[in-house]
C-alpha cells in the first residue's frame, strides 16, 4: 500500500520552497499536492466526514434478524418459556418468529448504525481548522519506507507542522475508471 506524508505550511512562499526541496530529493512532481485556501472568494473548505454507520446499521439488521428470527421460533414452538410472552405462543411459531425478528432486527440496526458513526473513512477534522486559518497542505506519495523518513526531513527543514505518514485510500472502481 501506497503512503502519503503530510504537512501544514503557514504561507506560499513556505509551500513553493517545501516542493522545490521534496522535488530536488527525487520525488517527482506527479507526487506532490498542494492545497490552498481560496482567498478569493467566501468559499471555505468542506470536508465529507463519511463514516460506516450505514454498513453498520444492514450489518446490525441483518444479524438481529437472523437471531430474532431464531429466537422468535423458539419461543412460538415453546422451546424457551418466557415469563410475559404468552401472546407470542399462542400466535404459533411463524408469527413470534417474524415479530421478534422485526424486534431484533431494529435493534441491531439502531446498535449497528451508532457503532458505525465512531468509525471515520477520513480523518480530516484535524486539518479542517488550520486551512480554514489560511495555512496550505502538502503532501507527498511515497512507495518505500525510506522515502517517509527523506520526506519527514524535508517537511521538518520547513518547520512545516502536524506533519504524518498514512496510508492512502483507494479509489473507488468507478473514479479509477474516470481518470
């Protein structure tokens, strides 16, 4: 997997020296991104904070449907006594299956779907305020172990800030496709 290194520079001048040391240490230029702020107009970085919370909440139904579902036999064919759910029985096995698989499958969706808002795509939050203030980002992809330290030492030759190595995600098939 590819890594990027990343950077925060507080000024364009700071930001052109950063590219010009990271290009004479061999990186070529199809490797190195800048991003400014626009200055120009009332546009302000958005970040999409993606997160898994609709992967978790299908994965929290199904499983509670599967179970409740299970359960729910159980219970209707008077396997599992359980004090309060008489009604359940005397409906018969299909029915308590299917009502305590709604049940169950509702819940895993709710526990699912929370779960899953904990679980961030970017981490961007961080960055976001330091942009919004008119500093610029730059980051760097690198293949080898090696060329994260050659890059960490040209950021911090910049007194460049909040500067780290992560993994860089993939694209999506469709956008691969596009480019």
């Amino acid at each position: 997997m590819e890594k990027v290194v990343l950077g925060i520079v507080d000024s364009p001048a700071q930001a052109e020296i950063t590219v010009t040391r990271l290009q004479a240490m061999g990186f070529p230029p199809a490797d190195v991104s800048v991003l400014f702020p626009d200055r120009r107009g009332s546009h302000d970085f958005a970040f999409e904070h993606h997160t898994k919370a609709p992967e978790g909440a299908l994965a929290g139904a199904g499983v509670g449907f599967v179970l409740g579902a299970a359960l729910g036999l159980a219970i209707g064919l008077g396997l599992v006594p359980v004090p309060g759910l008489a009604a359940l029985v005397a409906a018969g096995p299909v029915i308590a299956a299917l009502a305590t698989a709604a049940a169950l499958a509702i819940l895993g969706a709710l526990v699912g779907g929370i779960a899953g808002l904990t679980v961030p795509e970017i981490h961007a939050k961080h960055y976001a305020g330091k942009l919004g203030r008119g500093s610029i980002l730059v980051g760097v992809h690198v293949a080898r172990r090696g060329e994260i330290s050659r890059a960490r030492e040209v950021f911090r030759s910049v007194a460049a800030s909040n500067v780290i190595a992560t993994g860089e995600a993939a694209l999506p098939v469709g956008a691969a496709a596009r480019s």
